[in-house]
C-alpha cells in the first residue's frame, strides 16, 4: 500500500510542477516586455491589498527570501512601480506601495495573460476547474504549514 501512495503522490507533485514550468513559460511569453513573473505577481498582490506591505511580509506572502523580494523590489521601482518609503514608526523598516504606473502596468499584463489562461480554461471546462480549486487550494495550505 505504501508504495501505492507514493506513486501516487510522485505522480501528483510531477503533474504539478510541470503545469507549473509550463505556466511560466507561456505567461513569461505574452507578459509586457521587461515584466518577469515575479514583478507581475508582486504588482498583483499589492493591487488587490489595501494599503501598504513591508519587504519581509511580501517575501513571506511569496515564500521567497527577503533577499529576492528585495531584488524584485529594487527592480519595480526603478521602472516605477512601486513606492519604497521608511517606516514612520520604525525607521529601521520600509513599507511598498504600488504606484499608478504600477497598477497600469499590472493591468496591462493581466490584459495580455488572460487570453491564455482563460483558454485553457475553456478547453478545460468551468465545472471541472470549479472541482479542481479546492483540492489545489488545500494542497497549497498543507505546504504552507510545513514551512
């Protein structure tokens, strides 16, 4: 039985992280020139929060280092991005805000992306999508707790 429930889960975690590489290879295709991944989720996630986010929050909402967050960051606000201000009760930390640029930015990309990801959902089908969330979002908490 053991070895069951290993090829099962083998079998789980590989369809998963090739959907994964190939997500990322299609959407780094059709995203606005200059965009990573990274930077188009990070403008995402602070489009859809109120207010603003420190560094370290950011890196932990992603799962990376703070040293990566702080590199995508640097990156966003040289384009413009973002707003990188201190603390005003702690100097010692920043806080990340997107700017209108930013949310322009995050716009167009989402502009760009939908058509692939709305088509493999059609070819998918809405119910069966409907049916895969659940178990997608669990899955995704249950690594979150290991971490």
């Amino acid at each position: 039985m053991n070895d069951d429930r290993n090829s099962l889960a083998i079998s789980l975690f590989s369809e998963v992280l090739t959907a994964d590489q190939m997500i990322r290879a299609r959407l780094s295709k059709v995203l606005p020139k200059g965009m990573e991944i990274s930077h188009f989720s990070v403008l995402n996630h602070l489009a859809g929060n109120v207010g603003e986010r420190t560094p370290a929050q950011l890196a932990g909402t992603f799962h990376v280092t703070r040293g990566a967050m702080t590199n995508t960051l640097s990156k966003l606000e040289w384009a413009g991005y973002i707003h990188i201000r201190p603390d005003w009760d702690d100097a010692r930390r920043k806080m990340v805000a997107i700017s209108p640029a930013g949310r322009q930015a995050r716009d167009q990309a989402v502009g760009s992306i939908a058509p692939v990801i709305n088509q493999v959902v059609e070819k998918l089908g809405d119910e069966r999508v409907r049916e895969a969330l659940p178990i997608l979002r669990e899955m995704r908490r249950q690594l979150g707790e290991g971490s």
